[in-house]
C-alpha cells in the first residue's frame, strides 16, 4: 500500500511538470533568441540550456523546490559582495513577478524569459565574483567564449548541491587577503549598518574596488597594487601610487554615462608593486 501512494504521488508530481518541461523547452530555446542581444553572458547561458535540455531551470510549481528565491536574495545582497546591483536585471527580475509566474503553473513565454534572464544574471555574478567585473585581463567577450573557469558549470553544479549558496561563494578568491576583506565589508554593508551606524559610502566604494583588484590579482596571477586591506578587523589604506581610484570606482558604479565592461589600465599589472604587509 505504502508503495502504491510513493508510485501516485511521483506520477502526480511529473503530470503537475509536463506543462513546465514541455512547453519550457520551446519557449527557452526562443527566450534566448528574444533576449540575447540584452543578455551580459549570451554563449554561456545556450551552454547552460544545452546542457539541462532547455529546461526551466528556476521556475516551476509551488509544490516541486528550486533555488529562484536563493538565486533573487543574492543577487539583492550584492553590494555585500561589493558589487552593483543595477548590474543583474533588476528592472526585470522582480519578486512580485516571479511569484505570479510560479503560482500560474504553466510555462509561457513570459516564464521562459524571466529564466533565461535570471539564468544570465547568475552567470554575471558568478563570473563578477570570480574574475571581478572589469578584469583587464578576462574581458566579458573572452570568458563568455569559454575559459578554465566556466559560469554555466559552477551554476550548474550549484544547483545540484546540497548547499547553493555555499556553493556560489566558493566562486570567489580564497586568499586570507580577500576573505578578511569580504568579511568587513559583509560587517559594515549587513549588520552595521542594520544597526544605525553611519558608515561613510567613501570607505564602502573603496572595499569594493580593492576587493575587485584582489579578483583580478587571484585570476590573472598578476600583482595588483592595493589602496586599501584589513588587517585583525582594521582598515588599513595606502597612497594611490597610480591615482586609478576614481576611474575604477566610476565603472564599477556605472556612473557618469560609463559602461564599459573592463578596465582601461594606464598601468599594466605587470607594472604594479603590491604595498607590504608584514
């Protein structure tokens, strides 16, 4: 008997997925057509369908888990990370949104394009968390063709862990330099500031670019020179040898019309020194 209730209630729950897995397939496969010209990581998110037979990867009935609410709570903490949230789709990949899509239980087009493009907005954060967002070195062009470290394997292997956010996490630099960094500015952006204390936007942007250059130095294997660490929970910060702060600080925000998607060194990684930290 009890095995007879396991049988019906599999099968119930792969009739309530044929909509999503049938109709899905079509409409991923014209999803990235439509939207590929705004996708940041085109090549990468067809490699990603590919491999999971243009299947929803996020969307699916109420009843049946997947990781879209993990995937949206990261990418609205981004700036922990020290990145931009503007940078993932947030016009388009809204709660209210999504929560209509799931609850309709049905794969539309409109379902299919939310995927992809939260599919893709995974790929940039994964690879801005790797490479940084303006590598000089791993430019988006050239990961998106295919490199050693690939987005659309590590968000598919995430998915299929049994924690994805660790999983996602594990994408970033592992030296002691960047950790204690992330961890500092995971203090000030999370609880600090839930705590009413009033830390400067200043110090902020400047974590953020130097958790950047750490992303650049641990990819490239390239010295990076650094204008800011932390050190036992201080911050400590160092003379702007090569004045490139401000410039690298407007592209990582996007600010003042600047939307390139690398960084335009004046001077070349194999050029820079490293402040000592001993």
């Amino acid at each position: 008997m009890i095995h007879s209730r396991l049988i019906f209630k599999l099968s119930l729950i792969s009739i309530l997925l044929i909509p999503f897995q049938l109709w899905g397939q079509d409409n991923i496969a014209l999803a990235i057509k439509s939207q590929y010209a705004n996708l940041y990581y085109p090549r990468s998110v067809e490699r990603f369908y590919k491999q999971t037979g243009y299947k929803l990867a996020w969307i699916a009935p109420d009843t049946i888990k997947t990781h879209a609410w993990d995937a949206m709570l990261l990418l609205d903490c981004v700036k922990q990370y020290g990145l931009n949230h503007g940078d993932y789709h947030p016009k388009q990949l809204l709660y209210p949104t999504l929560h209509t899509l799931i609850e309709q239980k049905m794969s539309t087009a409109a379902t299919a394009i939310y995927d992809v493009l939260l599919t893709d907005a995974m790929m940039r954060f994964i690879n801005d968390l790797h490479y940084g967002k303006l590598n000089p070195v791993f430019t988006p062009d050239k990961v998106d063709k295919g490199v050693t470290f690939s987005a659309d394997e590590a968000l598919l292997n995430a998915l299929h862990s049994n924690d994805f956010l660790s999983a996602i996490d594990s994408v970033q630099p592992k030296s002691k330099l960047y950790f204690d960094l992330q961890d500092h500015m995971r203090l000030l952006v999370g609880q600090r500031s839930g705590d009413c204390y009033d830390i400067p936007q200043g110090l902020i942007r400047k974590m953020a670019i130097n958790m950047e250059r750490i992303r650049w130095m641990t990819s490239t294997g390239k010295p990076v020179y650094l204008t800011l660490v932390v050190r036992q929970g201080m911050v400590i910060m160092y003379k702007g040898k090569y004045n490139q702060d401000k410039d690298l600080e407007r592209q990582l925000y996007n600010e003042n019309g600047v939307t390139d998607r690398f960084f335009k060194l004046k001077i070349y990684p194999d050029q820079l020194e490293a402040p000592k930290l001993n």
